[in-house]
C-alpha cells in the first residue's frame, strides 16, 4: 500500500558560515513552496537590539528576557526587530562577533529555539542554522548539511554583496580569520554546538555553483519526501 503523510514538511539546512546555506535554502524553499526562515538573523537581530539597548552582550539574563519579548518578522527579503528594518545592519562585522556571542548563551538559545519550533505550525518549512536538525527539529523530515572547504567559504563571504557593509575593503585574509574565529565558536560552545546530525545528508559544495548544489539538495529533497510518502504537490 502507498504510505501517505499528512503533516507539512520541514526540511533542515545546517553546517558552517560561507557554506551557501542562505542562497540554497531560499531556492529550495522557492521551489517547493514552504516558508524559508533563516535562524542565524534571529540571533543577529537579538545582537543588533541588545546593542541598540546599551545591553553588556554578556549579561544572559537581560538579552535572553530581550530575545523573549522583542517583536520579530523574518520573510525571505527583510528581517524587522521592534518596527526597525535590520535586514542590512545586521550584517557588518561588529553584528557578526557580536551575534556569535549571543548564540553561546543557553538561555537565549532556549527562547529563540522555542520562537523556531512554532514556525512549523504555519506550514511547510526550510529553516537554515547550525542546530536545527539537532536541536530545533530532531524529527525533520530532511536534513541537509552543507559545507566547503574553509578557502572557499573566505572567498564566497568576501565577495557576498549582503556581507559587505562596513568593510567594503576587507581583504580576503581578514575575511578567513574573521570566519575561523566565528566558526571556531560555534562548533566548540557547550550550547547545541554546530555539528552534522546522523541522519543529516552531507553536501559538499566546494567547487559546486550555486545552481548546481541548489538542484544537487532539490533532487535529495525530493526523493526523500516521495519516500516519505509526502504529497506530489511538494515533490
Ligand atoms: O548564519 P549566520 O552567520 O547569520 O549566524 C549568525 C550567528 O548565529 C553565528 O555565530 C552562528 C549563530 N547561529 C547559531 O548559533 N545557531 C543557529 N541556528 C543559527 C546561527
């Protein structure tokens, strides 16, 4: 008998900055007509606020209550915190540290989790982040992890037009280490560090153009929701 599902898919797209999340996810999402929400703007639009604020980004107690309380719309253009349209300011380097220090805090990954989880109830869902598809949606129907190697992640975040602001210069040497830095963080804090799920696919990118990964994650999509016994309608 055929097996039929249901619920609306959520498809998971984890793995390290540079790695082409962003671009890959928004296509997929395009694709198959589900909601694309992108997790790391939520902790760059905690940081962005939490400075606007005059907050100390180490005072967990008062940037998780931030993070808990502050209006949020995320849509695939523009990123809004509290009425201010952040979707530029949140990409300048100073948001970049300044995020990764607000994403080591478990308090305010506990609320910006729960904030995530209720996207679901709205639908089919690509959500892109570093634990979404170990934390945030153990039971995704999907789960990609993207990657490439660090010397093409430096090159593809250089050249990124939304990353530009603040450092139009920035050579790529500064690029790199700013990236290792990040990424170092991510992948060693003690809260949901970033980390390939089981069950998660591994797609290397390295040498890839984007519309080819794009199809490349399409094709895994898909086969993976027919087997699932998801709807043509997403397939
Ligand atoms: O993907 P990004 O570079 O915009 O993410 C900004 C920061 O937030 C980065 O330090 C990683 C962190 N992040 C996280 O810890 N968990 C997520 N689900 C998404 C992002």
């Amino acid at each position: 008998m055929t097996k039929t599902t249901t619920h609306e898919p959520v498809i998971t797209i984890d793995g390290p900055s540079g790695a082409g999340k962003g671009s890959v996810s928004r296509a997929v999402a395009k694709k198959l007509g589900c909601r694309y929400v992108d997790t790391g703007a939520m902790y760059r639009a905690v940081a962005w606020m939490a400075t606007h604020d005059g907050l100390a980004l180490d005072d967990e107690p008062a940037v998780s209550a931030l993070a808990d309380r502050v209006e949020m719309t995320l849509d695939d253009q523009t990123v809004l915190i509290e009425g201010h349209d952040v979707t530029s300011a949140i990409r300048t380097a100073h948001i970049d540290a300044a995020a990764a220090r607000v994403a080591r805090m478990p308090a305010v990954r506990d609320v910006l989790v729960r904030r995530q989880r209720a996207y679901a109830a709205a639908g089919g869902l690509v959500m892109e982040g570093r634990d979404i598809g170990t934390t945030v949606f153990p039971e995704a129907d999907v789960k990609i992890y993207l990657d490439a190697s660090p010397e093409e992640r430096a090159v593809r975040r250089a050249s990124d037009p939304a990353h530009g602001l603040g450092r139009p210069k920035a050579a790529l040497s500064s690029v790199a280490s700013a990236l290792e830095a990040r990424d170092h963080s991510d992948r060693t804090r003690k809260s949901s560090p970033l980390v390939k799920a089981g069950d998660a696919v591994h797609v290397d990118t390295t040498g890839t153009p984007l519309d080819g990964v794009v199809e490349q994650v399409l094709d895994i999509v898909r086969q993976r929701l027919a087997a699932a016994g998801f709807s043509t309608h997403f397939i």
